[in-house]
C-alpha cells in the first residue's frame, strides 16, 4: 500500500505471535479496516490520528494503544514525520506472510530467531 510500510520482525516461523514495524508518511491514511488479531502496540515515533471502534484519539511516540479482534480501525499520520509503531499480533498474520511471499508490500526484519529459512 502506497503510503504505507510494514516490516515482519518475528513470527515468521512458528510461534503464536507476530511482532512488525509499520511506517506510515506524514499524511497518508491507513483505511478503515479489520482482522479476526488481537493487535497491541507502541508508538515508536511521529504523530496519529488513531481510530479504533467508535474511539478516536491522537498518539504521539511512547503511547500505547491496544486494538481488539474484529474491531474497525485506522491511522493518518499527522505532523511532519514518519507515524512508525510497533505491533504485536495475536495470532500471526498470515496475509503478511503471503504479501511477503508475493514480494509485494510487507518486507522481513532482522530478528536473529526468524532469520532462517528466508
């Protein structure tokens, strides 16, 4: 997705759960959307606009922010710098991993445990 990157961190292989870094440009918006994952997350740096259910709410770095399964949310990144923060997905998103496989939107990290194999 333009506007948009995601890099898999862990949880690649094995695992129950899927840690990633997202990036999103100064603003760009993530669409309104859903997953059958628990998601929780820090903001690592830059500024949002966060909607989670009916919520909305700004997010700055070091906040905290926890999404339930099944909700409806999104971001836009507001200000002048990168919104990057850290998930944490319960369980592992598959349609990452397939995106990956597609070489398409989602790239692979570093984590040394995950590392094999790709």
């Amino acid at each position: 997705m333009m506007g948009l990157e995601t890099t898999i961190l862990t949880g690649l292989h094995g695992g129950k759960m899927m840690m990633v870094l997202n990036t999103t440009l100064p603003g760009h918006t993530v669409p309104l959307h859903s997953h059958p994952h628990e998601q929780i997350g820090m903001v690592y740096a830059g500024k949002a606009r966060l909607h989670i259910g009916d919520e909305e709410r700004i997010v700055q770095k070091e906040d905290f922010y926890c999404i339930p399964a099944n909700v409806p949310h999104s971001d836009t990144c507001i200000g002048d710098e990168p919104f990057v923060m850290l998930d944490i997905f319960y369980p592992v998103r598959e349609d990452f991993i397939e995106k990956l496989e597609e070489c398409s939107d989602v790239k692979y990290g570093l984590l040394e445990e995950d590392r094999k194999d790709v």
